[in-house]
C-alpha cells in the first residue's frame, strides 16, 4: 500500500469506529482486525501503518469526531508529510479544501472532563489516560520463573510486583501460553488487596475472562478453592482453557443468571475468606488500551453500571465469611463508581469496616486506594478491602 492508501484506509477505518462508537458497535481493535481479514493484499507493515494512524486520531479527538476525514485532518493539521498525502491519487485521499474542518481537539468530552475534576483528578492527570500503554504481564510461578523470563524476553521488573515484567512492544507472546498473562501492573495491584494465600476459599464474583481469577490461583499456589462466577457465557468459558494452560485446578466456573444470583450462590453464604468484586464500570481507567471508549461513555451509561457495582456489592456481602473480606475494583477514577459505592455500602453495613491497604502503589482516596496513569505508570483503579465482622 502506498502512504496515501494507508492514510485512506485510515479514514475508512475510523468512520467504522465512530459509527460503532454512536450505535454500540464493535470496539476499534475488533473493527481493525475485521477491516485486514478482507484485505489480504495488506502486509504487516500496511496493517501497522494503519493502526497507527488510526489510533493517533482518535487519541487526537476528545468528543466524537463528524466523520474519519475529520478526525485524520486533524492529525495532518499538526503532521505537513501525512497532509501531503491527501493527494487525490488511486485508493488516496481527496486533496484538502481549504472550507473543511478537521475535528475539534481535546482529551474528552467536556462533561467527562468535568466530572474526573470534580473527583480529583488534574489535567495533567487527565491527559494521562489517553497515553499509550506499555506491554506488561503477570509471570505464572506455577510454570515459569520471572526472573529467566526478564533474561529471555529483555523485561523490566516492575517494583513491589515480584511475578510482573514490563516488556518491548510487540513482544510475541503465543510461544508462552500459560507461562505469562497480559495484565497491566495496575491490576496486579489492586488483585493484591485480596491478600489471597493457599488453602483459602475464595470467588471471583465478575470473573468474566479469568485475568485476576488465575492471579488468585498463582497466589494460593494452586491450593485451595476459587468459584469464578460470571452473567456473560461467552466470556466466563474462555477461563478454563486458560486456567488448563497456566496449569491450575482449583478454579471452578459457574454462571449465573442475573438478578438470580443468590440462589445460585446459596451453597457459598457465609462461607468465602474473600469476595473479589472487579465489578462492571466506565473503564475510564483503561482508555490508554481503549481510547475510542470515552466517545462511548454518556451520563445515562453511567448512571446504569453504577446501578450495577450496587447490585453486585449486595450479591457478594452476604458470601463473605465473619471476619473475611470484600475486595471491591474498578477500573475508573470517578468517584461515582469508586469512592461513593464503598461510602454507600459502608453506611448501610455499619458493621463492616474498611482495611487500610499496603500495595506497592496507589494514593489514598477515601476508603481505598487509587492509580492513575500520570501517577503511578499504570492504568486507572480505585480499590477497597471492607471487612465483615466476627
């Protein structure tokens, strides 16, 4: 492909990607990947290339582009090679009319903007979010050894996190299934907070595709009992093949139908050392890997997966065991997700108390814990360890 069909290519992408981002659709990485499947003639230099320019666009773009040309001239208002392949030539983009408009620039919609300033977090924190993200994982000890891994890999140890690499972008990681999982270093803080040990009973209560559920396993040493439970069938079994690979056996799926969740749960009540909630959210935490998400988020969306984090909170409180914990994460730095949910909970259990939390990372923030991208070098969280009494 010539740099003009890659810039084309580009805008056509990008007009996926905001049709998707109004109605919905398919998240940007799936769209990419749909657009090549068709497209076999693109090496892997082209599919680079694309991305790319994809992505500095919508990075470039904080409220939801008029259209994928709009969005690319506004990368070429700052970038006179990429504007001089607006050429009019074959598969090229038409030359640039002096009447058009590029996209408004900005990190995201004001509202959002406005709602992370009103629960403390900065501009230059804010404009952390939409950075690129680095490659890290989380090391398997049941099968491999971090430390023969930096070697093989050329990784960075991540302080406080002795089983987490930082690794080279595009490091292919398919020759190591099971041995590595891509996590952020931030979530393998924030999994800490369950303090998960062998011979424990622990539930994953959203476990979705088992990321945090195979970093209890490897804490326990694979010793113990983990019930990983999930609403969403397609996501809940790709954990075992997963868990089959990282070699653990003490996991057991179970999905559960919502708003039915405690009669599926009965046989665990009063019974977990710790509940694990990574509940639903925003993911406004996670826009360095998901940019196009903040087009997404509206008030009312919201206002729904808060309804949600509720709902999942009074599903896992009455599984905990006297004296045992409740783990609550979510990978957003609103307030109305992190801070006000573990107030609400607290004035309606006033029995529980909220345990101080020593991670290798985090500020802070009411009764829990906060990263953020500018502060700590990892995606968003704010976590919390409540504790019921004996």
């Amino acid at each position: 492909m010539t740099p003009a069909a890659r810039t084309q290519a580009a805008i056509e992408l990008l007009d996926e990607v905001i049709a998707a981002a109004r109605g919905g659709g398919a998240a940007a990485d799936t769209l990419i990947a749909r657009y090549f499947a068709t497209r076999r003639y693109a090496g892997s230099k082209d599919r680079r290339a694309v991305r790319e320019l994809v992505y500095a666009a919508i990075r470039r773009a904080g409220e939801i582009p008029a259209s994928g040309r709009a969005a690319m001239l506004a990368v070429a208002a700052d970038d006179a090679e990429l504007a001089a392949r607006f050429d009019g030539s074959t598969h090229g983009p038409a030359p640039i009319d002096p009447d058009e408009a590029p996209a408004s620039g900005g990190v995201m919609p004001a509202w959002l903007a406005e709602a992370l300033s009103a629960s403390g977090i900065a501009a230059d924190q804010q404009a952390a979010l939409i950075d690129r993200a680095p490659l890290d994982v989380r090391v398997n000890r049941l099968l491999a050894d971090p430390q023969a891994l930096a070697d093989q890999l050329g990784g960075t140890p991540i302080p406080g996190l002795p089983d987490a690499l930082r690794l080279p972008a595009g490091t292919n990681l398919d020759p190591l299934a099971g041995q590595v999982e891509v996590q952020d270093a931030g979530s393998q803080i924030v999994s800490r907070a369950a303090r998960a040990a062998p011979g424990q009973s622990v539930i994953d209560l959203c476990a979705g595709g088992g990321g945090k559920t195979l970093a209890l396993a490897a804490a326990m040493a694979n010793d113990g009992r983990i019930l990983a439970t999930d609403i969403d069938r397609a996501r809940l079994s790709r954990l075992i093949p997963r868990a089959t690979k990282a070699g653990v056996t003490i996991v057991e799926p179970r999905l559960l139908d919502p708003q039915r969740e405690d009669e599926a749960l009965a046989d665990w009540q009063d019974t977990a050392d710790c509940v694990l909630i990574d509940a639903p959210c925003s993911g406004t935490g996670t826009w360095r890997r998901n940019p196009e998400a903040r087009w997404r988020l509206t008030p009312d969306r919201l206002r729904r997966v808060a309804e949600q984090q509720r709902h999942v909170l009074s599903v896992g409180a009455p599984l905990v065991r006297p004296g045992g914990a409740l783990v609550y994460i979510v990978c957003s730095l609103l307030d109305a997700e992190g801070r006000d949910q573990v107030d609400a909970f607290l004035a309606d259990h006033p029995d529980w108390t909220a345990e101080p939390l020593d991670l290798p990372a985090g500020t802070r923030h009411g009764h829990g814990l906060r990263l953020d991208p500018a502060s700590h070098g990892t995606d968003g969280f704010f976590v919390a360890r409540l504790i019921r009494p004996c």
